[in-house]
C-alpha cells in the first residue's frame, strides 16, 4: 500500500472518533442545556444527527476502501486474507449508522404520537446503544490503526 493511502488510513479513524466524541460529549447536551424546551434542544440535536449520519457513511466508504486495498496487497503477497479485522469493524460501525439513523429514527416522531410497536423512549434508548456501539467500533478501529498501521490488517 502507498504511503499516502496507510497514512489516511490512519488518520481516518481518529477524525471519524474524534466528531462522533464531539458530538456525544459537547455537541448534543449543549442545546438541552441552553434552549427553552426539551423540543427546540430536540430539532437541534435532530439536525446535527441528520449531518453526522451521511458524514459517517462518506468516512466509512472511504476506509473501506482504503482497507480493502491493504487486504489486497496483503493477500496478493500471501501473508493475509482479502477480509481484514478493520474491515469488519468498519462494517459493523456501518451497520449502527443505518439502523441507528436510518431505520430508528423515522420511526420516532410516529412513536412520539403514540403510534407503532415501540416508544420514543424505547427508540431513543435504542438510537442510543446503536450510538454507543458505533463509537466503541470506531474506538477499536483508531487503536488499530495506532498500534498496526494499514499493515497489520
């Protein structure tokens, strides 16, 4: 792999972390803490998830293919597989974004109506853990590429 392609590619993942830890930590209190209404903080934080989402799809897109090539190179040369670990992490961080976002997410303003099989709560609770997971699989793949590089697939 070129040295330009193993250093995005751990480079990557700690800006991917570090907007998903901004977002968590800074970014989605700050309105309920500021604004009148538990439902004005909610738009907020409703249209910063509405960026994040796609942003963590274009960064996952990209790693994928990154890691793709590395998992190439390692197993033309005979010393891995075409299917990486990091591979897998980014896949399961892709999988959090679409259920998280995609799937959850629509379904809670119905639920904030009283209509459908789950809650709000339930279904925030769940947007929630899907959140959490993500950042922990994106937690794992910026250590990754910390210790091992692109190489160490």
């Amino acid at each position: 792999m070129s040295d330009w392609r193993e250093r995005l590619c751990c480079a990557l993942p700690g800006l991917w972390l570090g907007g998903l830890a901004c977002l968590a930590l800074i970014a989605t209190p700050a309105p309920f803490a500021t604004l009148p209404t538990p439902a004005e903080a909610g738009k907020v934080v409703g249209f910063m998830f509405a960026r994040e989402a796609p942003a963590s799809l274009v960064l996952a897109v990209l790693l994928l293919l990154l890691e793709r090539a590395a998992a190439a190179d390692r197993a033309e040369r005979g010393t891995g597989s075409g299917f990486s670990l990091n591979m897998g992490l980014v896949l399961g961080a892709v999988a959090c974004t679409v259920v998280g976002y995609y799937v959850l997410q629509p379904m809670m303003a119905p639920a904030r109506a009283g209509l459908g099989p789950l809650s709000f709560g339930q279904l925030h609770g769940l947007s929630f853990g899907l959140f959490g997971v993500k950042m922990l699989l994106v937690l794992a793949l910026a250590w990754r590429a910390s210790r091992h590089g692109a190489t160490g697939g």
